[in-house]
C-alpha cells in the first residue's frame, strides 16, 4: 500500500509539473504568437476593431514594406561581418585558452579561469566610457580616429572580449569531462601542443562549440548596445539599428515593426536549425559523461 501511495503521489507531482511547464510555454509563447500575427494585418485595422478581430486584409504586404525601407541587404551584412568573425574568434580564443587551463598544470591556471570568467560579468554600460575613450585614443595613436571607433572590427573586438570568459568557462568544464589519458596517449605519441589541441582534443570539442557558436550568435547578432555606442554611421551598424527605420515621425506602425523584427530574427532560427543537433547534444553530454 505504501509503495502505491507513494507511485501516485509521484504522479500527482508529474502531473502537476507537467501543467506548469504547459502553462509557461504557452505565456513564453503568446508575445511571439502575438507578434507574427499583427505582422500580417494593416495597423489602421487593427486600431480600430482590435488585435483578435477577424481581419479584413491579410499578406505579405508589412513584410515586402520593411525590407524596403530596413535597407535588408545593407544591414544584414552589416551585421553579418560583425557576427560571423566576432563568433569565430570567441570560439577560438576561448578554446585555445580553455585547453591550456584544463590540460596543463601551472601556478595561475585557476586564476587565468576565474580572470575571464570575471570579465565576463562587467556590465556593458559600467565599462563603455573607458571603452569609448580607449578606442578614441588607439585612433589618435596610429593617425585615424576612426581605426577602431565606427569601424565594425571595434564592434567585434568588443564582443570577442565581452563573449570569451563564457566559452572559456564553458569549454574548460567540458574539458575537464575528457579523461586525461586521451592526452597522455598523445604526448606519448610525439604530438606537439598545437596538434595536440587540433587532432585530439578539438574534434571531441564539436558538440559544445556547436552549442557556444548558436548561442553566441544569438547574442552578438541580437546586440544593439555596442554597435549604437561605438558608430556614428547609422548606415555602418547591423540590422538590429535598422529596425529604427520603421518608426514614424509622429506615430509608429506597430504592425510593420513587429513584421520587421520577424525578418531580423530569421538569421538566429536558421543557424538554431542547422546546429540543432549539435547544440542539443552539447548541452547533455556533458552531464552524461562517467
């Protein structure tokens, strides 16, 4: 009886959980519902018959307008030259530093971890003033004040630093999950330490880079702060600027906006459903690892 009283208290707590989780998923859910189903109906129809009115106009035609006047093509590779390189150098980076603190045994190994991982948590607005006025004076240095300020290589080298005491975490721990006589078995081979760290321990790398490089995009791309306070050309910064494109001059069009904002999110959902495995793996197998 004990046994079948505590089997349905089990399911009672499933079931309950279960609701739960339901139930968030739907209110995470409803904005982006919300969203997608304004972006396909006129804003003069639905500020006057409501958001759940049954609609008398239904397309494209908020879409074809905000790739108009978003300027798409500009601005998506804007952001494109700023996502993709400040991605890969993270990765990198935060891979060669990770291998060295979790492989090799120093004095400051732990404390070169913490360092970045530190770095990591600074807030943006805390730091930009020094960051603007770091990158004024590199200019200065070299003869053109624009060498880093309102140049995309500043926006990426930013994100490079703010990004990479997170993937060195990241990857650092999922090192440590590797046995040691994988390396062992390697040195014992002759491998020097870049073929170390390229031959052996970067293909078991895949599954959390596939994971660090979705959720890494997601945030770099998504960025609005960096790019709006280290350029001054409007036409220079990524797509997440151009959505300021859309608003009117004495009242905006929420329905174009929220139809723009779906086609700036259509870049992060592709990359999520290329990588889709790779990240799912990365994220359990690490905790499934004896």
């Amino acid at each position: 009886m004990t046994i079948v009283a505590r089997g349905s208290a089990q399911v009672a707590k499933d079931r309950i959980i279960s609701v739960f989780i339901g139930v968030f998923a739907l209110l995470w859910l409803f904005p982006i519902a919300w969203t997608l189903w304004s972006s396909f109906r006129p804003y003069k129809e639905i500020r006057a018959r409501g958001t759940f009115s049954l609609p008398e106009r239904f397309g494209m035609f908020n879409y074809t307008d905000a790739i108009d006047r978003m300027e798409l093509p500009t601005y998506l590779w804007n952001s494109f030259i700023i996502t993709v390189p400040a991605v890969f150098l993270t990765l990198l980076f935060g891979s060669l530093i990770a291998f060295v603190v979790s492989r090799y045994s120093f004095k400051f190994n732990v404390g070169m971890l913490l360092l970045f991982t530190a770095g990591n948590l600074l807030p943006a607005q805390l730091v930009f003033i020094p960051v603007f006025k770091m990158y004024l004076n590199i200019g200065d240095l070299v003869g053109d004040r624009r060498f880093l300020f309102d140049s995309p290589w500043g926006v990426v080298l930013i994100h490079v630093a703010f990004q990479m005491g997170f993937a060195t975490f990241v990857l650092s721990s999922y090192m440590k999950t590797i046995p040691k006589e994988i390396s062992e078995s390697a040195l014992v081979d002759g491998a020097s330490v870049f073929r170390h760290y390229r031959s052996v321990m970067l293909p078991l790398l895949r599954p959390p880079l596939a994971s660090l490089a979705v959720l890494m995009t997601t945030w770099i791309y998504n960025d609005f702060f960096w790019a709006l306070v280290l350029m001054s050309t409007d036409r220079k910064r990524p797509i997440t600027s151009a959505l300021g494109r859309l608003q009117g001059e004495f009242i905006t069009d929420y329905n174009l906006l929220a139809a723009g904002a779906i086609i700036a999110a259509l870049p992060t959902l592709i990359v999520f459903f290329i990588l889709r495995k790779q990240f799912v793996s990365g994220l359990t197998l690490g905790s499934t690892k004896g």
